[in-house]
C-alpha cells in the first residue's frame, strides 16, 4: 500500500468535489431547460387557452360556492351547484392536458368580480350572479374555448377545448333561460 503524504491526499480530494460539483452544475440547469423548451414551444394560443380557461372556470366555480350560501332562490343555488360540479372536472381536464412543464394554477379566479358579489344577499344576490358571472363569465368561457379550438396547436388542449365547449354553451343557455325566468333583461345577451 502507497502512503501518500496528507497535502496530497488532501489536494486530490479537493479536486475531486471541485470535478464533481462543476459536473453537478453542468447538469442542473439542463434538468430545467428541459421543461422550458417545452412551455417555450407551446403556441401563443395555447397559452393563452390555459390562462383564459382556467381563469373562467376557476371564477365560475368559485362564484356558484358562492352563490350557493348567498342565494336564496332555488333554481339559483341548483344551477351554481351544477356549474360548480362541472366546471371542476373542466379544470381537471385542462390541467391533465396541459404539456409537461407548463404551469396551470389550480385556482386563479377573477378575484374583483367575486369580491363584487361577495357581500350581496338575495335577489340582488341573484340578480348581479346571474348577469356578471352566469351571462357575461359564460360568454368569456365560451370565448376561451372557442379559440383553442380555431387556433390552438396543442391536440391535448384542443381536444379539452373540444370536449369542454358543449358543457360551457350548455351553462350560457342556462343562464339565458334563469334570466329570463327572473325578469332580467340581460338574457337578450
């Protein structure tokens, strides 16, 4: 056995970690590339599919919670039970399909139209849901997923958009038809 004497030791262990940690580095910042090259490729459309969409849904959703401890009419807190139930699964879906690397915020909704609302009781409670966020936020959804569908590039994403187009028109004629249940004139929308 060699016995080297411990300067040496020590200088070759040194170099050692200082080789290990440069060929640390070297990899490290390609694990990132990695996912960024993918959310660098994702079209502008699509992009702006995920935030569009998950910001409709995500205030939809929160908005019928809402709207099912506020509202004291029935057929109010049903179709808030319904877009909330369906619109969960929307934003399920549009996570799923989202590519590998692109962040999709699980909540990000339209915080000032749910502030808004927050505080109203009764039928100004409904009345101001069922034109601010039922009408004029389903018109938005369906605005969202209408151009994925015309100019998106991701299949995935499409294909949400896709499946999920007849469920947001299918809130919208709800909300058409609550509204002028109500006697509200913006079901004309």
């Amino acid at each position: 056995m060699i016995r080297l004497p411990l300067a040496i030791t020590s200088a070759c262990m040194a170099s050692l970690l200082v080789v290990a940690t440069a060929a640390s580095a070297q990899t490290s910042p390609a694990a990132p590339s990695a996912a960024t090259p993918e959310a660098g490729r994702l079209h502008g459309a699509d992009q702006a599919f995920i935030a569009d969409a998950t910001r409709a849904v995500s205030t939809q959703r929160d908005a019928a919670r809402i709207a099912t401890s506020r509202s004291t009419d029935r057929e109010v807190k049903a179709f808030a039970e319904r877009v909330s139930n369906d619109n969960a699964k929307l934003s399920e879906a549009l996570r799923a399909a989202s590519p590998r690397g692109v962040d999709v915020p699980k909540n990000d909704p339209d915080t000032a139209l749910l502030a808004s609302i927050n505080n109203l009781r009764g039928a100004e409670f409904d009345k101001t849901y069922i034109e601010q966020v039922a009408l004029a936020g389903e018109q938005k959804a369906i605005s969202a997923f209408q151009a994925e569908i015309a100019s998106g590039r991701d299949e995935q994403l499409k294909d949400v958009a896709k499946k999920g187009l007849p469920t947001v028109q299918e809130h919208y004629a709800m909300a058409q038809e609550l509204a002028k249940r109500k006697h509200l004139h913006a079901a004309a929308q």
